[in-house]
C-alpha cells in the first residue's frame, strides 16, 4: 500500500518536470524536491508511555514550488505538498521532532485511513509580495522568522522547522517591511493567533500524553520588530502577542575579533491566572525572564562550532511533570530552567559534511546527542544518515497522569534516521 502512495508522489513530481522549461523562458521559476525518510524510535520500557519496544515511521513529501518576479514590482510564491506518512508511532512521548511532518496542520490534515497510515494535500505557501521604494507588503501564507540562536532561538515565533529545518511551516499572515536607512527598519507582522484564558478546562489527551488546555479563543496576533546597526553590532527590539501574554525582547548580535558573540532576552508579562490540571499544584502560566547567550566560530579547516546557554524562567527543576505540561501545551522551551548547547559541523570533503551537537540540562545532568552525516550523490540529490542519543534518568510513576519525569532528555527515547532528498 505505501509503495503505491509513494509512487504516486513521484509521479506528481515528474509531471511538473517538463514545465521547467517553459519556466526558463518565462518570469516563472518552478522547482521542487522528493524527500523520503525512515525512522526508527528505539524505545525505553516505560508502560505509561510506550505500547511497543520499537517504533518506526516512513515518510515521504513532494514539493511543488512556483515563483515568479515582475520587474521588482510585485512577486508571487506558491509552495504545493503532497505527503504520505505510515507510522506505528501513538503517542507524541516519542518526540517525533525529526519527523517530515513535524508541521502544524491545522485543517488541513486528513483523517487517516487506518491506524497507521496517512496521507494529505495542502498549500504550505501562498502569498504576493508588492515593492514600493522603502516598503515590503507581504500577503498570504508565508514563512515567518527572525533571530539568530541555533538552539532556542526566542524571536522565532511562527510555526516549527520540519524536514531538517530546510523548509519551515507557512502562517495566514500579512507582513510589512519598511527599511528607514541603510542600516535599519521595521518588520511588522499581523495574523490570527489563540489565546488562553481562564475560561476552558482540560482534556485529558491519551495521544500526547499530557493535558491539553482547552478554551482557546481567536485573537488577532501581533509582531514589531525594529532593528539597526552601530560601529557593526546588529540591534534589535521586539514586541510580540503571544497566546499567553505580551513579550518584548532585546536581541544584540556582533564580533570580537573573529569570534561572533550574540544574546536574545525576553520578558513575558500579562499572563492570566490558569491553574495546573489535576493534581498539580500552582499555575500553568506567570511573567518570566528568558535568555539565549551565544558565541560562534569557523575555523580556516570548515570547521564551525557553536555554543548557547538558555536561562528558562518558567522551567521548573523542582516539579519536571509540570514543567512537561507547560512544555506539551506550547508555553514554555525546555522542563528546566537552565540548558547549555554545543554544536560543531565539519565538511569532510566538497561532497560529505559532518555534524553533531549536544545538550545538557544542568540541574539532572541529562544530555542530548544528535549526529548526522550528509552525503552529496549527485548534483541534485543527497542521502543523509543520523540519529539521537538521550541519556538521563528515566521515568518511574505509574500513568501519564503523574509520570514522576526524573530528567529533561531522560523522558526521551533514542531515534535514527536516514533520508533521500532529490530536488529538481
């Protein structure tokens, strides 16, 4: 069965192959890629979470990419997914944040067939750009991102990286771009966001593992950005609507000598009074500090290594199972409050680049490896192999309700991968 969905996703592809080169001729650029992975999720024995040993998931994903650009006045950009996923997978303890369809959705999913199988299409990008001197208009769906960490990057708010972060998730969003000089402007970015409040209850959701909030109301959501350039330090200033609040930020970005140093900080105020599901003691949201320090360097050999700590205000050490709802119900970035971050890739010849990084969380001092090689077969196509190593303490509770989590990468389980990307 998914042989004869794949086949289908390839055939979709190669009938855009001949309009390339009428895209040629023409103010039409039409491109795209086939991108095919399996994963293996090698599960720890904890029956509250995992129904199975193993766990695999197959994916496969054809992108249809149409561009066009008149004459700097206006441009269009039009990104087309057919996907096909079949996973064993039933719970999202297993993190599938390596998955191809790490992607937010929303009406666009299809119910699946049966238990395992998946299959849906949608636009992941829509949108019309319009030029006029200083000024950008954006209008549609469009990807959305700002800020410079690697790891926890807190001026990224719009949606999640998926195929290895190569394409990100489009939002229904209008985007303003007005440049004041030649090093400086504004962004401005306006799109429909939920909101929690008081009002709304949980649902105890046996898929996530978790409780969900529920209650969620429509709101119009709100991003300002102003940023410039001093003596070649980049400076920026932030306003966000968050769901739970209002956030403003600072982020400042520039070198001492050769080595580039970088910070983000945020402050979340405005959040409402929402008690924890359950058992659980406290609130699920409350005003917090956020900081991302980082520090990046590329040696003459392509050696590039990157470091960050984050400082998580609302991570909390003492109570992981609360810091796991949080985390589940998209409210907070990590389950403790302070993690470190080391990143290095390395291209070993033109044709193979090399990477890994590692995380740890200083308070129950688990990590987090991820390793990933990428290999060049041809012009157009790559092969990529890698994997995630999660060592720390594992849970001992006795239902998801009240997991008693003894560390942040310990709830984890370890995961490997490998990928065929073909563009054309």
């Amino acid at each position: 069965m998914f042989l004869y969905k794949y086949i289908k996703i390839l055939l979709i592809a190669l009938i855009f192959l001949p309009f390339r080169s009428f895209a040629q001729d023409s103010l039409i650029d039409i491109s795209g890629s086939i991108q095919t992975g399996y994963k293996l999720y090698d599960n720890y024995s904890f029956a509250p979470y995992f129904d199975k040993d193993i766990a695999r998931d197959f994916s496969s994903v054809a992108r249809i990419i149409i561009e066009s650009d008149s004459h700097n006045e206006y441009s269009y950009e039009l990104h087309a997914v057919q996907a096909y996923d079949y996973s064993n997978i039933y719970t999202g303890v297993t993190d599938r944040d390596t998955s191809m369809l790490f992607v937010d959705l929303d009406d666009n999913w299809t119910k699946k067939t049966d238990t395992d199988q998946a299959a849906y299409y949608y636009l992941d990008r829509a949108n019309i750009k319009f030029a006029a001197q200083d000024l950008d208009i954006h209008f549609g769906r469009l990807a959305v991102s700002f800020g410079k960490p690697f790891f926890w990057n807190l001026f990224d708010y719009y949606g999640e990286p998926y195929l290895n972060q190569e394409y990100k998730a489009g939002i229904d969003a209008l985007r303003l771009d007005k440049a004041i000089s030649n090093l400086g402007g504004v962004n401005m970015v306006i799109n429909k966001q939920k909101t929690l409040t008081q009002s709304g209850s949980y649902l105890e959701n046996t898929a996530a593992q978790s409780y969900q909030r529920l209650g969620l109301e429509e709101e119009v959501g709100l991003l300002l950005r102003g940023y410039t350039t001093v003596q070649d330090t980049d400076y920026a200033l932030l306003y966000k609507r968050e769901p739970e609040g209002h956030r403003i930020g600072i982020e400042i970005d520039g070198e001492i000598g050769s080595v580039n140093f970088y910070d983000e900080m945020t402050y979340l105020w405005g959040s409402e009074k929402i008690l924890m599901p359950g058992s659980y003691q406290g609130n699920l949201l409350k005003n917090y500090l956020m900081n991302v320090l980082g520090v990046n360097y590329r040696f003459n050999n392509s050696l590039q290594i990157t470091a960050e700590h984050l400082f998580n205000g609302i991570g909390d050490s003492n109570n992981l199972d609360a810091s796991d709802i949080r985390y589940k119900n998209g409210v907070s970035t990590s389950l403790n409050d302070h993690l470190s971050g080391v990143s290095l890739s390395y291209d070993f010849n033109p044709l193979l680049i090399g990477r890994y990084d590692a995380k740890l969380a200083w308070a129950d001092s688990s990590h987090q490896h991820n390793f990933s090689f990428v290999q060049s077969i041809t012009e157009n196509v790559d092969f990529i192999a890698g994997g995630q190593i999660n060592i720390g303490d594992r849970p001992n509770g006795t239902d998801w309700q009240n997991p008693n989590i003894q560390s942040e990468f310990g709830r984890l389980s370890d995961k490997y991968y490998l990928e065929l990307k073909c563009y054309f």
